[in-house]
C-alpha cells in the first residue's frame, strides 16, 4: 500500500478509480459468498466513518460560525480550545497534515482578525479613538506559511498607511501592545524571540517598513546574523487581518528586495546549505550520543527546518510568491527546477515529517513528554524509520542543489 502522503497527493476522481481497481482485483481471488460477506463489512466500516466525518465537520463549521459574534476573549479562548482538541481528534484518526494545516490555519486567522476588531473597539471605548490610519496584520513562519499545527505562538507584523507622522506611531504602539496581550489570553502564546508587532523591529507605517527593509538588505545594520534572520522571518510574511491592499504592497516589496540582492539571497542559502542534518556515518540516522535525549533527535531542527528553509530560498530566487512549502515544491517544479520524481519525494519528506512533528505535539500536550522536538526513531517500525531516513536524505539532495545553484564554496 503507497504511504498515506503519496495517497493524499491524488485527485479525488483518481484515487477512487485507484480504490476501486485495488478492491475489483482482490475479489477476484475470492470466492462469491466471501465477496459478498467483505462488500457489506465495507458498506458497514464507510458508513460509520461518514457518520464520525460528518460529526467532526458540523462541529468545526459551527465553532467557525462562533467567532465572528463572539465579544469577550474568554469565549474565544473557549472556542480556541474546543477547536483545537478537535484538530487532534480529527489527525488522530486520519493522520492527514495537509487538513491539520488548512484548519488550524483558518480558524486561527479568523480568531486573529476578532482579536483585532475587538481591540480596534477597545482602542475607541478607552478614549484613545478609532485607528486614524489603514493598517494590517501579517503573520509569518508556520502560519505564514499556512502550516499552522495543534501549538501555536506570535509570529506576526503590523503595517500601517503613512501620512500619520508621530501621532500615528504612538497609536499604533497601544494597539500593537493590546493586541499582543490579548491574543495571548486567547491562546496565542507570546513569541520568546520577540517575533510580535509590541517590538518596534515588527511595527511600521508602509515607509518606515521600506527604509528599514533597505537597511536589511544592504546590510546597514551591524549584526549580520539579525539581518539574516529577519530576512528568513520575512519570506513567509501573509496578509491575516486589516487593510489587504496594504499588505500586499508590503508583501511585494520584501519579495523584490530579497530578489534584487544578491549577496541578501547568497547569504540565505549559504545558511540553508550548512544546516546539519540527522544523517551519520554510513547515511544512517544520527541520534545524540549521551544525556537526556541519548538515542534521539531534534527532529524540528535536523530534519523538518531544513527542508523548509532550502525550498524557501530556491522558491524566492525564482520569484514564487507562494508562501505554503508543498505549493512552493509544486511551483518550482512548474518552472522545471525540480523533476517530477524530486518534487514528489520532497513532498512526501514534508509530510512524513510534519506528521511526526504532530504526532510529537500531541504527546507534549497529553503529558506523555516534557517536549515537542525530539523523537527516538527506534521506537517506530523499520518501516516508518526508514521513510524519515529518506525523507532527510532527499533534503540532503536539495541541499547539494543549492550548493551548487549559488556557487557556494
């Protein structure tokens, strides 16, 4: 049987018509009274399984419903919760990351933009007034990426129209800084890098963004790995909630910026080429030798980040707009820098290792371990084992791609 990915991967028409074949040639070597006996056990198992899809979908469509009325954050952090514990019911049963993703994605975005309708109110009931200006909210990282999974913190900008001089900054600051703390007591956990539009780095009129965006690329600030870092941080930036216009303007801008810059786009990909990988001696899966992960891996950082971070950079050297990691494989194979069978296999890498990511998640959040990170694949079938070898070896293969892409010594 193909890997779950590789079956998730299919048109719907194609793969029942794949179904349906599977299941006409295993009856033809049974007899007619066992066929008959397994047809109505299938009819019995799909029934239930419609009822329980069903169940789960009214469920979520009628939280979804909730919060757009919804006025207070407690409720919303309700909703939040409930939508959540229905996220991991849902992939425990299916083990699907690409629905994990479409729905945690959603709901959060919807949340994010009650959260800032609600504080917009807040702003006017205090006395501070409406916003004077257009402004939005972008997200970045997994949620610009729409990559969203079952933990969740701030990864997100806010932009704002010019023309408001220094009383529009001092606006924007209180609501950026309300924003934060709210989004917080509703479930959205506080960035530890500082990754929120309460930090200054995050929080701009469109012309403050552009001066400081130059800034970045040509390296006008001292710390070359900030620099850096910010510029990773940015290429997945999203429009989320507020003024899409405005968004989209900055969006582009950060996209052509990273594009123009040679020396911007060298650096990231000379960071992406060097990020160590959990492949040892004799291409076997490296795990830590001693301490309190001995026999485990940092499955987030040696496998499933540098998948990322090495299709992101080839995605923006060819000017893929596209933030989504799958989308972004599937683009670049568009534009023939990857083949078929390349895209194909770093699309399974991805989602074999999200699903173990997801998988880890959900054992932090049960208590079953302290974290969300590390993973003993010798817990796993060989079988399973050796698709995560795979997948890290195919990233191992884009790594040497870029290598040589960008002459990097």
């Amino acid at each position: 049987m193909p890997h779950i990915s590789k079956i998730a991967e299919q048109p719907a028409a194609a793969l029942l018509d794949d179904v349906m074949h599977r299941l006409h040639e295993f009856l033809s070597f049974v007899e007619q009274d066992e066929a008959l006996q397994l047809l109505h056990a299938l009819v019995d198992d799909i029934g239930q399984e419609i009822a329980w899809a069903e169940a789960i979908s009214l469920q979520y469509r009628t939280l979804l419903a909730k919060i757009s009325t919804t006025a207070a954050y407690e409720p919303l952090k309700e909703i939040h919760e409930q939508l959540n514990n229905l996220e991991q019911e849902r992939f425990l049963k299916t083990l699907s990351v690409a629905s994990l993703h479409k729905n945690c994605t959603e709901y959060r975005d919807l949340l994010a933009d009650r959260a800032v309708e609600l504080v917009a109110q807040e702003m006017t009931s205090s006395g501070r007034g409406a916003p004077p200006l257009a402004f939005a909210l972008i997200s970045m990282g997994s949620d610009g990426r729409e990559e969203q999974t079952l933990i969740t913190d701030q990864d997100y900008l806010i932009v704002y129209a010019d023309g408001g001089g220094e009383v529009a900054d001092i606006y924007f600051k209180a609501l950026a800084d309300l924003l934060v703390e709210r989004l917080a007591e509703i479930g959205f956990k506080k960035c530890t890098g500082d990754i929120m539009p309460s930090n200054p780095t995050w929080r701009g009129s469109l012309s403050q963004w552009n001066r400081r965006l130059l800034a970045i690329v040509r390296y006008e600030f001292e710390d070359y790995g900030k620099n850096l870092m910010d510029l990773i941080v940015l290429s997945d930036a999203r429009f989320v909630a507020g003024d899409k216009e405005l968004a989209t303007t900055l969006t582009k801008t950060i996209g052509g910026l990273q594009q123009d810059y040679f020396q911007v786009m060298w650096g990231m990909a000379k960071a992406a080429t060097e990020m160590k990988l959990a492949i040892g001696f004799l291409k076997r899966l490296w795990t830590e030798g001693s301490g309190e992960h001995k026999g485990e891996f940092n499955l987030k950082l040696l496998a499933w980040a540098p998948l990322v971070m090495n299709v992101r950079i080839l995605a923006i050297n060819q000017g893929i707009l596209a933030t989504n990691t799958v989308r972004r494989i599937e683009l670049l194979e568009q534009e023939k820098s990857f083949s078929a069978s390349t895209a194909s296999g770093l699309k399974d890498a991805y989602y074999i290792l999200t699903k173990h990511r997801i998988l880890l998640q959900i054992k932090a959040i049960k208590g079953i371990q302290k974290d969300a990170y590390y993973l003993n694949p010798y817990l796993l079938p060989t079988e399973e084992r050796e698709r995560i070898r795979h997948a890290i070896l195919r990233i191992e293969e884009l790594q040497k791609i870029i290598h040589t892409n960008f002459s990097i010594m």
